[in-house]
C-alpha cells in the first residue's frame, strides 16, 4: 500500500548530477487534470542519473546544432510573408525567454514576429518595466489580453483549494494564446522558447519541434476540469456562464491544422542556455534582473514577473519536496554554470524560504484565509516526504543529507 | 579634496577555480583562470587587483588562499582580496598567503566591531571596508550583502561614516544598479561616499568607456577606479585604459 | 651561487610577497627570526606593516633590536621596508611617543592632511607616486636606486613618514598634496624604503635586483 500522495514514487532519490529528485512532475494535460490523478515524473536511469541530465548530454555532444539553424532558416524563409503582416506568434510576458526567442526570430532570423501576452495574475514592477522594454527597446508588437478577472481569480482560488496548484488556469491559458492568435491572425507558426522536455518530460519531445496535440482535443467544454472541477459543475454553481470560459476553451486540434497552425520550440534549433537569454536580453532589450532575490530561490532573473508566482513553486515544494531554488539550481548546474556542490548549498539555504513579500495579497487575490491556507497546504502533503516534528514540518529526504556523490566532471 | 594620482584597478570575482562575470551581480558567467588573467594585467600596467569570492558567503569561507598564494608568485602589485572574511584569523590566513588588503562587507555589517579588531592587529592600511549599494530614490542608496543578494536596511552614507571611525583604511563602493552593465558609474553615489569619507574611496562598477573613469573621478572623486567586464571581456586593454585616462588629464602613474 | 638574504620574521608583515619577490630577483631568502642566523646575515631585509609601537615591542621581545644595531653597525646591507624603515629612525609621534633603532637619526611624523593651500587630502596615503631628487645623478648611483630615474614609481601606503635628521640622508622623495614626502633614506649600506618594492612592478623588482647585488 503505497503511502505516497498522487503515484509518486516511494521512494526518495536525488540525481547524482543535479539536484532534481525523482518526485519533479512531468506536464500535465492541464485541463484534464483531476485531484486523484496519477502524476508521471521525470525519469531516472539505473546509474542514478536524470533524463535532463542526460538530455543535456546529448545537447552537448550529439545534436548538429549547424544542421538545426539551418532548419530554423528555412522554417523563417518557409513562413515569410510578401505582405508585411506577421510570420510567427512567440507567446511570452517579457521575461528573459520570450525576450530572447522573439528579438532572435525578428533580428537574426528576419521574421516578423507579434508577440502575445497571457497576463500574469499580478504583474511586479519589475516584470512590468521589463515587458514595457520588450516592446519599446526590444522594438516589438505586442498583444496583452488579460481574461476577466473574476473568473480567473476564482479558478485560481479552487484550483489551489483542490489540486493545491494556484497557478493551473494561467498555464491552460497560457499555452491556448498562441495557438488561438495564430489561427485568429492567419498565422501558421508559434514559437515558444524552451521545450519543458528538456527538463524531464518525455526525452522524444525533444527531437519533435512540433507541441503534441493532446493539449488542443476538447470535444465537450462541458467536460473540461479546470481548478479540479468540470466546467459543468462551475456553471451549475450559477455564477458563471459558458461564455465567460471562452478564453480557457482551447481551438480543437482539427481547427488548428485545418488553419495550418504549427506549434515548435526555439530550443529545438538553438542550444537553450537560460543564462545566455539572461544576457541576451539585457544587452538587447533592455531587460533588467530583479534587485532583490526571489524568494525561495537565489536568483534574480528567472520568472520574475508575477506575484503570484511565488505560491507555484511553494505549492510544488509541498507537493514534492522540491521548491524553487532546486529547479533553478538543476538547470544552472546542467548548464555549466554553477557545480552540484554550490547547488546543494544553495537548495538548503533557500529551498524552503516561505514567500512572504507577497502573502497577503495572494490570499486576498484567491479569498481565502490563512487558516485555509495552511489548512489546504497540510492535506496535500504526502507521507513519503514529510514528517511532522513537533509543531515543524520537516521533508524527510533532502539533497543536502545525501552522501556525497562523485562529482561530474 | 586634493586629488591625487588616481590608481587603476582590475577586479576579479571568483567561484571555485574559475574567474566570472554577472550583470547587477547576477547570472554568473564563467571567463576562465584568474591567474592567468592577473597575469595579463600586470603585465600590462595595472595598479592593483583585487579578487573576490562570490560563494565564500554560501560556503561560509573564503576560499581563495590557493589562488592567492599562486598570483602573488609573480604578480608584484598589491593584491587585495575579499568574499567571506569573518574574523581577524580569516585575515591573518589571507595575508599570509600574499594579500596585501583584505576586503570585508557581509562580516562588517554584521558586526562592525570586526573593522576595530582588524585595524587594530594589522593596521588600517590593510583593511578595505566593501559596500555594495542600491539606489532607494534621490540621494539615498540602501547596503546589500551577501553579493547583492540580501537587503540590510542599512544607509550607505551613515555606514561609510562608521567604518571610517572604526578604523577602515579604504572604501570600495561598488553599485549594484551600474555593477556589469558597462553604463558608467553610479558618480553621485560615488560623490557621496568620498565626501563623506576622508579615507581612499575606490568607485566600482559600470565602467564601459574612458568617459566614465573621467566622470567618477572628476565628479565623483573617486580616488580609485576598479574594472571588471571590459577588461575580462577583452574590449579595452590596461595600456589603453590608462593612455586615454591620461589624455584626458587624469592624474595616473605613468605606464611602466 | 646566489646571494643569500635573511627576512626578519618578527610576527608582523607581509612576509610571504617580500620573500617571493626576493626569490624571483634570484636570492635565496631565509624567514627567520634567528638572532645567529640575523648577525651572520649578509644582507637583511627589515619588513612591517602597521603601527610603530607594535613593530618595536615585536622586535625587543625577541632581541632582535639589538641584532639589528649589531647588523647595522658591521657595514653590511639593511633594507627598511615601509614600517621596517620607520623602525629605524630615533622616534616616533604614532599612538604618543615611542623610541625606535636609532640607525637613521629621524622622527617619524604623521601626513597632516593638509595641502600647501591648506585643503584637506585623504590619509592614508595610498597609491603610486613617482620618486624624485634633486640630486639623482649622483645621489643614486651605486645605490639601491641605481639605474632608476625621476618619475618611476613606486607603490606606497601609510599614514606617518620619516623625516630624517640629516639632509644627506634623504635619498628620495615623493609628492603629495604639494608637499615633498619621504620616500627613501640612506646611510651608507643601510637603506629604509616607505615603499613596498615588492608590490611596486618592474621598479621595484629593480630595487631589490640593486640591493641583492649591491657593492660592498
């Protein structure tokens, strides 16, 4: 019988290269996602080793990066249009990703980009100066829808209250914009930039430039769950009507091949270093690192622009054992810039930090109490990673209690 | 103010074995051996350099003694160096693997009494109080420690005034706003502090162009100006820095 | 066979740049604080960094004051370096009056931080100054000086110097704030750098190139 919450793995082990441990969920179907489902996770070879570690491997010394630009030449002269109106949708809020994937498309590789923006529940100012940039120096177009509010607030609100995962109705959001504005402006290709595969979801998306369409197959909207509850249930609490859910309805897959919608990744042409977009973008658009660390992490540069960010990671830490500075710290290790012995330091000094600076506002953004919150927070916490000390929750496996592991070379 | 010789710096911030670069302190790129670059420097003229440990506080030590020990084999200007020093014992370690100064911040702030002691066992001449400052509004900076990465509540200008008192012998003022941007200086951040100081003030971060070092020494008075990125990045050299400094009257030794 | 020069290890100063600096001009150095192997020297590196009153109390609580006047008088080449070279003048104004080695008659004095017209400048002096003399010509042939000219420089950091009694001792100095400061001494085979030729390039290699082989 197993005492692990959602098909986790029993069993606690952390990658011998990075600092990833065996709970990190892979993506799901978001708005198929139910409280009691199974979730897949990233997977470990017998030697110890994570998929992206591995991937990053094959990165460094299998892919014919030459051979991928020169697909991305042809993809960019595939798609050019004689009419001056828009080549490629490269969704994104200004951050450092979609920054570096829509001023490379534009100014290296000659598209005509328009930029799409799912708003962030809560802009930072600093998120908010660094999306102006991208539009005024980076020298954009830019489209910001931002859905209503009420709904949004809501679902965010039952989606933390169910799935303990605030931020779910912003990624189903998020990932039908492009998509739908491509087909709305008849255009045929969407960029995104980093292809979540690379951090441990399924090793062959990674040699697809193309989304899988599982995303985009909804027959019944009725039937949709969002925040862990069908459509049809929201509606029969008679706030709502369907119409309100427009924006969370995505196109069906056919629609989108009929319009010749084609979903790829920049990180399947060019060697994603999240790093060098950091730098990219500030040499380029002006893009500005936070002054202040992220709570949760030691970082300054990576997701910075929403409020309400800071409670995903928190969600994820509690319900994997794994918060934020680990996922920053994984990716900064594969990629050279930091050694495993720095990133376990840093998860143990800022893994666990509690996200104060925003607190307030995020239960008065969702409408709930802190007793709530700390009610809601404590179910989801599965035997397999947490003991209760005292009063104190304590994770039961950590990368820093480890024995130390041979250090990659 | 009198001004006088104005001295070059090259700095070098350090993780592990490898010499690195960031921008706001931030997203640190690694460059390559730090000796190697010391080298260079010196060979070409540099006043000092300076070496600091960028994980030191993580790790909570210095360790660059190594490094140290092995740039001052053939490297005869003074070296100062930085990044996690907490007592008069981290100093003393230091030293004798062939630091000339020593720069603290985090430990400092801390407790300031740690700036007395040092002074106080080998001297002033060998302490170099660091601060890393963040614009609040007009005329106001807050200090940040730990690499830029923790607030302290602290105003710039009131600490600069104290660690004079407590015996420091010179102040690096180094900008987090300006720091790998290559814009120019913070200059009236710097003003402030060497208004506020009558010890060394040596003005760090932002340098881009000679305009700048021109710029915080005529209305910064810096006393000192430090590089990093367009010397680590190779876009200007020692000899040109200096030639074009001296061109345009700046008061600096003369190339060796 | 190389020259063989003896470091006073007393507990203060930045032993390991001044031997380093030695070894690479080609001596073979000895740290020591050895009062046999001091006397038998055949020349003697005098370091410090830090405060005068310090410097004295290290070298009388180990004899080694007069070891050094021993050296001294026996002809045989003695290098000051920055604190060392203030230790050898006749007394010093630094945390109230304290008596020093008494080989270069002198008093070590603060920087008053007031320049000719009366402006204030910052103390410690630090940083590079170019040396002078008026007399350069002759004063620094044959000395630790020899080959070197007006306006190379050399690395110094201090907050008192030595004003040498006289005249005839002062082999160089610098300019700071409009005012002359000293920056070498000399009598006869006995030298005090406020200096530090171990951190001042190739001027100060140079230096201690001159003093490894210099002539007796």
């Amino acid at each position: 019988m197993s005492k692990a919450f959602f098909g986790l793995p029993e069993e606690v082990i952390f990658c011998k290269r990075c600092v990833i441990s065996n709970q990190r969920p892979s993506s799901t179907v978001e708005f198929k996602h139910k409280a009691d489902e199974k979730k897949a996770t990233i997977g470990f070879g017998e030697d110890g080793i994570c998929d992206a570690c591995k991937f990053q491997e094959i990165k460094e010394s299998q892919i014919d990066w030459n051979s991928r630009d020169e697909a991305l030449r042809e993809l960019a002269a595939k798609h050019k249009r004689k009419d001056g109106g828009y080549d490629v949708i490269v969704p994104g809020s200004g951050g450092k990703d979609s920054v570096f994937t829509s001023h490379i498309l534009k100014y290296k590789y000659g598209m005509n980009p328009l930029t799409v923006t799912w708003a962030p529940h809560k802009y930072t100012e600093i998120g908010w100066k660094n999306f102006e940039n991208w539009i005024h120096v980076g020298g954009h177009d830019n489209i910001l829808f931002t859905p209503n509010g009420i709904l949004h607030r809501y679902l965010t609100q039952q989606a933390f209250l169910n799935l303990l995962h605030p931020f779910q109705p912003f990624i189903v959001g998020q990932r039908i914009i492009g998509p739908a504005m491509a087909a709305k402006f008849g255009v045929k290709l969407v960029m995104y930039g980093e292809n979540q595969a690379e951090y441990g979801n399924n090793p062959d998306d990674n040699y697809i430039p193309t989304m899988d369409r599982k995303f985009f197959s909804v027959r019944d909207p009725e039937e949709m769950i969002l925040g862990g509850k069908s459509i049809g249930e929201i509606l029969g609490e008679k706030r709502f009507k369907l119409d309100d859910f427009a924006p969370y309805i995505p196109p069906s897959a056919d629609f989108l091949v009929s319009k010749g919608v084609e979903v790829h990744y920049l990180g399947y042409y060019l060697r994603w270093d999240p790093q060098e977009c950091y730098y990219y973008a500030v040499e380029n658009a002006g893009f500005q690192a936070n002054s202040e660390r992220t709570e949760g992490t030691y970082s300054k540069y990576s997701s910075i622009d929403d409020r309400i960010d800071m409670f995903h990671y928190y969600t994820t830490l509690i319900k994997f054992g794994i918060g934020r500075a680990t996922y920053d710290a994984a990716q900064e290790i594969r990629n050279g810039k930091i050694t495993r012995e720095e990133g376990v330091s840093l998860v143990k000094r800022y893994d666990q930090e509690f996200p104060m600076k925003y607190f307030k506002e995020f239960l008065e953004y969702i409408d709930i109490t802190e007793q709530q919150f700390t009610e809601t927070i404590d179910r989801f916490r599965s035997p397999n990673l947490w003991d209760k000390v005292g009063n104190e929750w304590r994770l039961k496996h950590t990368v820093w209690q480890q024995p130390s592991d041979t250090e990659w070379s | 103010m009198v001004m006088s010789r104005v001295r070059l710096i090259a700095r070098l911030d350090i993780k592990g074995p490898n010499l690195i670069k960031g921008i706001h302190l931030e997203g640190l790129r690694v460059i390559g051996d730090p000796r190697e670059f010391a080298r260079l420097y010196y060979k070409q003229g540099i006043d000092e350099i300076v070496y600091m440990d960028v994980v030191a506080s993580l790790y909570g030590r210095n360790s660059l003694h190594d490094i140290v020990r092995n740039t001052a084999r053939d490297v005869f200007v003074p070296l100062t160096v930085g990044g996690g020093v907490r007592s008069v014992n981290d100093v003393r370690e230091l030293l004798r693997s062939g630091a000339d100064k020593v720069a603290i911040n985090t430990a400092a702030i801390k407790n300031p009494e740690l700036i007395r002691e040092i002074a106080h066992v080998f001297g002033s001449q060998c302490l170099v109080l660091s601060i890393e400052a963040k614009r609040q509004g007009k005329g106001s900076w807050e200090a940040y420690a730990d690499n830029g990465r923790e607030k302290t509540g602290l105003d710039v200008i009131d600490w600069v005034r104290r660690g004079v008192t407590l015996g420091a012998g010179e102040i690096m003022i180094t900008s987090v706003d300006q720091e790998g941007t290559c814009k120019g200086f913070d200059t009236e951040l710097v003003r402030a502090v060497s208004d506020a100081a009558s010890i060394p003030v040596i003005a760090s971060g932002g340098m881009g162009k000679t305009e700048h070092l021109v710029d915080v020494i005529a209305h910064g008075h810096a006393d000192a100006v430090s590089v990093a990125s367009i010397l680590h990045y190779k876009r200007t050299s020692v000899p040109e820095i200096r030639s074009a400094a001296i061109a345009a009257g700046i008061e600096m030794r003369n190339a060796p | 066979m190389s020259v063989e020069v003896v470091i006073i290890d007393y507990g203060i100063g930045n032993l390991f740049s001044v031997r380093r600096a030695f070894e690479h001009c080609g001596a073979t150095v000895v740290v020591t604080s050895d009062l046999e192997k001091i006397l038998a020297a055949q020349r003697l590196v005098l370091p410090g960094v830090g405060a005068f009153a310090d410097g004295m109390r290290g070298l009388k609580e180990r004899g080694l004051d007069k070891a050094i006047r021993s050296y001294a008088d026996s002809g045989r080449p003695l290098m000051g370096i920055c604190l060392g070279m203030q230790m050898l003048s006749s007394v010093s104004e630094e945390f109230g009056e304290h008596q020093g080695l008494r080989i270069i008659p002198g008093r070590v004095t603060s920087i008053s931080g007031i320049d000719h017209q009366g402006k204030p400048y910052k103390v410690p002096h630090v940083g590079w100054a170019d040396m002078q003399s008026k007399t350069y010509e002759t004063a620094w042939k044959g000395t630790i000086l020899d080959g070197l000219h007006p306006g190379d420089a050399v690395y110094l950091t201090h907050s008192f110097e030595v004003k040498p009694d006289n005249p005839p001792h002062l082999l160089a100095y610098c300019d700071y704030g409009g005012k002359e400061i000293t920056a070498a001494i000399s009598k006869e085979n006995i030298y005090g750098v406020q200096f530090h030729p171990e951190k001042s390039g190739p001027v100060g290699l140079k230096i201690i190139n001159n003093f490894i082989n210099i002539r007796l």
